[in-house]
C-alpha cells in the first residue's frame, strides 16, 4: 500500500498526480498493480541506462537520445518527474547536435533514478 506520509519527502523526484491516477485506475487492485508497474519500470529503465553508458562510451549520440527518449516516457508514467525531466534533457540536446554535453549528464541521470527507485520503493512500504 502507498505511503501518502511519504510523498512530501519524494516532491522532487515524484508527480503526485500521475501517482495517484495509477492508484485510481489499479481500484481495489491497486497496490498489487503498482507493485508490478515499479517492478517492471525499475528492470527496465536499469537496462536503459546500461544502453546510455553504452552509447556515451561510443559517442553514439543519435543512440543516446533516442533511449533518453524511452527512459522519459517510462518515468513520466510511473511520475519520475524529475528522472523524465532530465532524460528529456539530454533526448533534447542530443536532437540539437549536442551530444557531447548530453553525454555529461548521463552519470546524474543514474543518480535520479536510483534515488527515484528508493522513493518509490519507500512510497510503496517496500524493504530498501
């Protein structure tokens, strides 16, 4: 079950909104539902960012923003605001043939989203 005591502490990082739509549509379900949507989120966004390290390594830039891309999308619907904002970001200056200042960002973004899995795994009253 969420921990709404909890989200304060997460405003930063979370969008109460888009958290509590998904609560809203997962009904009497709704915590087994979270639980599967963060499982999913969390294997998945950790093998985007091992594409990312790949990519900067590789000055692959083109690469770079389009698995941004992905990662943005995926945290902007579990509400990452803040991981979304900066994947969105280096998609973003990838797309303007800023690549290499893109590439500079990756190793935040991973900082985000270990601390966006903590919130959320705080949120959900999951052992961290």
């Amino acid at each position: 079950m969420l921990q709404p005591d909890h989200l304060d502490s997460y405003a930063h990082l979370l969008d109460r909104e888009q958290l509590d739509m998904l609560i809203e549509a997962g009904g009497d379900d709704s915590t087994s539902l979270l639980d599967e949507i963060f499982g999913l989120f969390e294997s998945e966004s950790r093998e985007k960012l091992e594409e990312l390290q790949n990519y900067k390594a590789q000055a692959d830039y083109e690469k770079l923003g389009k698995a941004a891309h992905a990662l943005a999308g995926s945290s902007a619907n579990i509400g990452g605001r803040e991981l979304a904002r900066q994947a969105k970001q280096i998609e973003d200056l990838c797309k303007s043939q800023n690549g290499e200042e893109a590439a500079t960002l990756v190793d935040s973004l991973e900082i985000t989203y270990r601390d966006t899995i903590l919130a959320l795994k705080k949120l959900s009253g999951k052992p961290v």
